[in-house]
C-alpha cells in the first residue's frame, strides 16, 4: 500500500510519460508514443491501426454481449497495422501487422517510514500508445494524411512560426481534403522569417 500510494503521487514526469490506464479499441487509430524498435521504424509518432489483442492467459473470459471490458491483467501484445514498417511480413500477419508489447520502465521511490527514508525501485509496464484522432503537428511531420482538420489558431502559449504553419498546413493532399477548425490570424502568414535563420542559411550557401 505506502508502494502504491507513493507512485500515485509520483509526477507524471517521473513516470516515464506511461499512463495509468489506456482505452484501445480494435479498429481504433493509435499513435507509438516513444521509440520501441527504430530498425523497424516503430518510433514516437508512428501511427497505425489496432487489428487485434493477445489476453493473458488468465485474463477472465468476458460477456460476448459486452461491448466494454475492463481488463484484470495487462494485454500480451496489441497487433497494429502500421502506416509504414521496415519489418518483413511476420507468419500468420498481415502486411505491415506488427504485435507491440508492453513498455517496461523503472521507477525510483522514497518512502518515508517513521523517521527513515528507504529506496524502493518499481518496474511499470504500460503500452506506449495513445489514441491517433488528434495529435500535434510534431507528432505528424512528414506524413500526408488524407483527410484533415487543422488548428493554426493563436496558441495559448508563445506563437506559431512560418515553419509550424508549413508542416501543419503540408499535411493534406489538396484544398478539397483540408479544413480549419477555428479562425486564425491572417498576419501571421505575412511574418517574415528569423532573421539570424536567414543569416545562418546565407553564411552556409556561401561556404557551398
């Protein structure tokens, strides 16, 4: 119990960024939220969709009748459809069907008891996945997708540059596959580029 009570006030920096609890669905569209297997391309960011779960042995059978369950025993593996991976085709997958296990990650705590301190090392496994319906433009550099909806709004915090309206708005194919969400502000297109950016791509041409 104090194990338990000192991870739930453990801050979320500390935990690896593997969350409490995560809600998959098959068909569901997932995002990789850390680098699992780079030789593969499974790496933070990469998206896909969920074709299949691997139970626990020991998981109890649920009502078919059910239409949400809530696990007693992490899964074994999610198998995933990636957009894109290096991986050959693995027997009885599909292309581009990839099983990805639970992330493994180890957590240093203090406990206090009575006037001691002790050291305790807990080992979470959690799926390094979130839900792909919405994701930042970071997240989604490089990759065209067919449909979209975008955000060029004013941040709440600092300011877009022509560089995050470029990779936002590049996402889409054409003008008939994109829409804004909300109204922006049209000076911002007009903004010139960073001046010391400029400086710097003009001192390396010159070394070319």
């Amino acid at each position: 119990m104090v194990e338990q009570y000192a991870l739930a006030i453990h801050l979320q920096k500390s935990r690896k960024n593997l969350p409490d609890q995560v809600e998959f669905a098959i068909g569901a569209k997932v995002l990789v939220t850390k680098n699992i297997e780079m030789d593969l391309d499974i790496t933070n960011s990469a998206r896909g969709e969920i074709v299949d779960v691997v139970l626990d042995p020991h998981e109890p059978k649920a009502d078919a009748n059910t239409q949400l369950v809530h696990l007693k025993y992490l899964l074994l593996c999610i198998l995933v459809k990636m957009k894109r991976t290096w991986a050959e085709k693995l027997e009885g997958l599909e292309e581009n069907v990839i099983p990805i296990e639970p992330t493994s990650q180890k957590l240093y705590l203090k406990i206090w008891q009575g006037s001691k301190i002790f050291n305790q090392t807990v080992i979470r496994k959690q799926f390094s996945m979130t839900l792909a319906y919405a994701f930042t433009g970071y997240c989604s550099q490089g990759q065209t997708i067919p449909y979209v909806l975008i955000d060029i709004g004013k941040p709440p915090t600092s300011k877009l540059n022509l560089f995050n309206l470029y990779v936002t708005l590049s996402h889409s194919s054409g003008q008939k596959t994109i829409q804004l969400v909300r109204d922006f502000q049209p000076e911002a297109l007009l903004m010139g580029h960073e001046p010391k950016l400029m400086e710097e791509d003009n001192r390396l041409e010159c070394l070319c």
